[in-house]
C-alpha cells in the first residue's frame, strides 16, 4: 500500500460497498468533494439520509446497517455547488455501465472446492475467445457465460487446457470486443453479471481448463464513464482525478490514460488485478497493449516511468501472492525486458504474445505465390525467443487483432473468393502445423480450428454448423494439440524449450526442424514442412540418430478433409549417412502445403 493511500484503519479496510454483520460498509475516494452521501435502496433513494465521514488522504466512509447485497446504490457528491451522482468506482456489480451500483458479497459464491492448479508454462495451449459471440442461441442478443458453458465440452475434445477470455469488465451496451471498459471491477451485465463469471471458471476448472482474463488499463471508457471527473475537479478540461490531465491522457482509444503516478489510481488498478485472482479464482490475466502504458505515443519516444513501475508493482504481488498463474502481455514490440524479472529492471510478465512469429508465418501462408515465400523468415519466427525461456512467448497465427481491424481470418486472406478450399485448408493448417511444432505457447482464435471465415466482429456469431462440416481439420487441431502436449508419451521435445531448424531450403520451400526436451526416444522429434505446391518424394532429411522413426502426424490424411490427396507418408527408417549437421537420414515424401511429425518409440 502506498503512503497516499493508507487509510484510517480503525474503521473496515477496503474499498466499494463491503457487505459485513448487520448491513454494508461504504468507502470511496473523492479527495476534491465537500460532502459525499450514499443512496439507494437501503435509505429509498434519499440523498441525506446517509453521509459519509471523511477520513483523511481524500477517503469517506460510512456504515448503512440494515443494507444488503442485491440492493443498488449510489454516491452522491457535493464540490461547492455542484451535485454529482456516481457509480462507485469499486463496484463488483452494476445493473448497466450507465446505471446503479448494485452490492454485492465476493465471499457468497460456492466454489465446491474449486483448488485447480494451472498448467506448467510450456503445457499450456491457449484458447483466445470472446464471450458474446462465441456460441449465441438468441438472435438480437450476445451470447455469455450461460451460452459458454454450453461448448465446454467441445474445447474439452479439443483439447486446450487454457482459454483466454476477451475483456468481461462492464462496457458500454451490449456488444463490444470489450476493450471500452466503463467500470473495471464490475462483470459485464449483458453476459451474465459476477456469479456467472464465476460459475464458467468453476466449471472449466472441473473440465482442467484454465481461464486467462483479458485485462485493459493502458485506458479507460472512453464513454459511459464516471470516473471522468468523479468528484468535481479537473485540469486542462481533462479526466481529473484517475487520470493524467496533461498530453499523457492521450491514447489512441481516448483521451483517458489513467494517472499511474498517483498512489491511489496504482492502488486500484493493482486491486482490480488482485480481485481477478483471488475473487474470481483465474489463472493468468493478459495485459491489452501495455506499449501505451510505459509509453505516452507507442511510438518509442516519451516514456511513462511510473507506468512501467505499475506493471513491476502488481507483477511482483502476483508472483508473490498466486504462485503458478500466469501473467501476459501484449507489447509486440520484441521488447526482452517486457518478460524480464524486475529485479533486473524488467515488467514482470512471464510471457508476451510474439510479433515475430505470427507476420512472418502468416505472410508465408498468405503469400499467393510459392516464389515468394522466404524459409530464412520462417526459420527466425520459429526460433526467436525472448531470453532463454522459450515460453516468454505466446505464438499464434490468429488472434482477434489479426483478423479484424482491415485483415481477415487466414483462410479468408489466402483465397477471398474460397475461403473453405483446398488451398484455403492447406494453407491455413500448414500455419496451424508449424504454431504447434514452434517453441513458445501456442494460441488459437475461436472457430480457427473449423475455419471460421471473414473476419472478426462481435455481434457475428462463431457458425458452429462449420465445426460438423469441416470436423476433419478440427480433428487436425486435435491431434496437433495432443503431440504439442505429449499425451502419448511419445513426443515429449514439443513440450521442451531446444530447437534447432536443421534443413532450410528456399528453393524447394521446405523447412526442416528437431525439437526436444532432455534428447532420447520418446522426446526427439522432427518436423517436416513442405511450404510449397508441388509433392516432395524422396527427399533427403537429416535425422538425430538412425533407426526407425514413426510417423506421428501427417497434415495429408485424407481423415482431415475429403479434398486432400493422402500422399503416401511413411514411417522411416534412419541409416548412418550424415545429413544437415545430424548423424543419420532418412528419404522422405511430403505432400504439397503439409506438415510432417516424425518420433520414436520410448524404449
């Protein structure tokens, strides 16, 4: 706790409306007003009934006895004589982002146990959705956590054991990628409020998924918004006091950045994190592009210092206090001190999402032209790392930013005017073959494993009838998945942090790579990418030691689509002639646009 924000502890510690024996405590900071009220059900909606006492350092407090969760409220604050109405800033609940605040009690929810540990960083796969547009059942409304829990079970089958949520705090209507937020401790209301929040992350936790958040504070609003000069005072005819009110309050999504240098804006946005993590029982949360938060234009020029020390302040909590969650950011600026400890002056995430992997590999796939795809590229955006930790990256070749925003979904982008066709599907899987062959944690966006075409938006429903239609490529993404997480014990090097790319050759458009984990059988694996149109027979590979090596995975079988050519793909049988670097290799055929996984039995 910072010093401006330490509080008069003779009364309840915390912030908002804190249900406790016989009624509610109210607190709230509002240092520029002259009096502050509560009103609400509990008093009729009087303005006076209730005021508030002032407790020093900005802070008013008051207990309502007889108040309860499920009843509204607001504050009411006089600055000279201007009377304003808010929405508590601390709200856990809200009846819309432009309506009451509504108490409720963080501790009443049954978790039934709920103690689910979330996997080791390189076991995670991670599922990115978007809870109003995931799997919708009425026209005209935004599908939530109800509607959600409804296709568990196909990411079940899947098998992601992490999904990472768009942003659910309270925004503006009912439909919104959620990047707006209005107020960030309340749940949105469209989706289903707090409890249904909180019963998707029990439920997906008894399935063994974990739940990443989606997190924004590089801004706030910028509409429906009362925060903006909560209590009366403002500068320069900025936000006042949760924001900065000078040229640092400029983003590019509004003129609202909060102010990171004053105690008691860090305090709620570190609190805001912490309730994520211990009220609602999440994994990880993702950072939205943090580059605006240590930074004032994005654009490498002015810094905000204290904006960096923010993210160093609530990481070092989080490390601290959730041991095994996982905190992620979004930077995408091939910044190494973005995943760095910050005892060695770095933010603290543990993992970034990595621009270096998902352009180059979706430029390779989209590229029309097999002449102009480049393997070096390829090579780099599969080897890059931040430091030595591979899983300081979260790899992916859709997210909701590169399929919207002027781009479409990958197979969209490879053939507009066939988006399900064969160079579609072979193309878009290819991309799908190398993300869970790469080192880094591997993510997929909603309806990417059945094809999802167009592009992003949040009022258009994922069409579920694709995943019936093309289950052969949602199998393939099954199976995928299953080798990245070496569930048959025998491709433990795509769980481990070494690779080394072991034939590039851009003439031919085919790429070669070993990954492994602690080297052996069971562990080396070799992948085989054919990025080019025209079948490869008999092409020679190195390979780590002679032998016979299984074929664990062949992007071409006809089991996956009707439209591909089952080239013959075989096991192999490794002799002791020396190829690209390795002791051993083997002839290989390889079908046009595919991926091959190549290991051997354990011993």
């Amino acid at each position: 706790m910072t010093d401006s924000s330490k509080r008069n502890r003779k009364h309840h510690a915390g912030m908002g409306a804190l249900p406790c024996k016989g009624g509610v405590f109210f607190r709230v900071w509002a240092p520029h007003a002259d009096q502050v009220w509560v009103t609400g059900d509990f008093n009729d909606w009087s303005k006076t009934e209730h005021p508030l006492v002032h407790e020093g350092n900005g802070y008013w407090y008051a207990e309502v006895k007889g108040a309860k969760a499920g009843q509204e409220y607001k504050f009411v604050l006089r600055n000279g004589d201007t009377v304003l109405e808010r929405i508590d800033p601390y709200a856990r609940q809200v009846t819309n982002s432009v309506g009451h605040g509504v108490i409720y009690d963080p501790a009443a929810f049954d978790w039934q146990g709920d103690d689910f540990q979330v996997s080791s960083h390189n076991e995670l796969v991670i599922y990115e959705l978007h809870i109003g547009s995931f799997h919708v059942e009425e026209e005209g409304r935004p599908g939530g956590f109800e509607t959600m829990l409804q296709r568990l079970d196909h990411l079940v089958k899947l098998g992601v054991n992490a999904i990472q949520i768009m942003p659910i705090a309270e925004f503006a209507g009912d439909y919104s990628w959620g990047y707006n937020p209005a107020h960030i401790f309340a749940v949105e209301s469209a989706y289903g409020g707090p409890d249904g929040f909180k019963q998707l992350v029990r439920e997906a936790h008894k399935r063994g998924i974990a739940v990443i958040l989606d997190v924004v504070y590089n801004h706030f609003g910028p509409s429906d918004l009362d925060l903006w000069q909560f209590d009366g005072w403002q500068e320069n005819d900025k936000g006042g006091i949760y924001f900065y009110n000078d040229h640092r309050s400029k983003t590019p999504w509004g003129d609202t950045r909060p102010d990171y240098g004053r105690g008691e804006v860090r305090q709620f946005i570190h609190d805001n994190a912490m309730m994520w993590l211990e009220d609602y029982h999440v994994d990880g949360l993702r950072w939205d592009m943090i580059l605006y938060i240590h930074s004032v234009n994005g654009d490498g020029g002015e810094t905000i210092p204290e904006g960096w020390s923010l993210m160093q302040y609530v990481n070092q909590d989080v490390r601290k206090r959730f041991p095994g969650r996982i905190m992620i950011a979004e930077d995408l600026h091939s910044n190494p001190a973005i995943t760095a400890d910050p005892d060695r002056s770095g933010a603290g995430f543990h993992s970034q999402w990595d621009a270096q992997f998902v352009h180059p590999i979706r430029e390779m796939v989209i590229q029309a032209d097999d002449a102009g795809r480049s393997m070096e590229a390829v090579k780099t955006a599969i080897t890059y790392r931040y430091e030595e930790d591979a899983c300081n990256r979260v790899i992916y070749s859709e997210s909701h930013d590169e399929v919207a925003n002027g781009k479409a979904r990958v197979p969209q982008e490879i053939n507009n005017d066939d988006p399900t066709g064969w160079h579609a599907q072979k193309r878009s899987t290819l991309a799908a073959g190398l993300l869970f062959t790469s080192p880094g944690i591997p993510m997929i966006f909603q309806g990417q494993e059945f094809l999802q075409g167009e592009w992003f938006r949040d009022n258009v429903p994922l069409d579920w009838h694709m995943n019936e239609e093309y289950h052969g490529v949602a199998r393939m993404y099954r199976d995928l998945i299953w080798l990245r997480l070496n569930r048959d014990g025998v491709s433990r090097g795509l769980c481990g942090q070494n690779v080394a790319v072991t034939h590039v050759n851009d003439q031919q458009n085919l790429i070669a790579l070993q990954r492994w984990d602690q080297h052996g059988d069971g562990d080396d694996v070799m992948v085989i990418a054919n990025c080019g149109y025209e079948v490869k027979e008999g092409y020679r590979i190195g390979m780590p030691q002679s032998g016979e090596w299984k074929l664990r995975f062949n992007s071409d079988a006809s089991i996956y689509s009707d439209d591909f050519q089952n080239t013959l793909s075989t096991h192999l049988t490794a002799t002791d002639e020396a190829q690209d670097g390795l002791p051993a290799s083997a002839e290989v055929t390889i079908a046009p646009y595919s991926v091959l996984i190549y290991s051997r039995d354990p011993s």
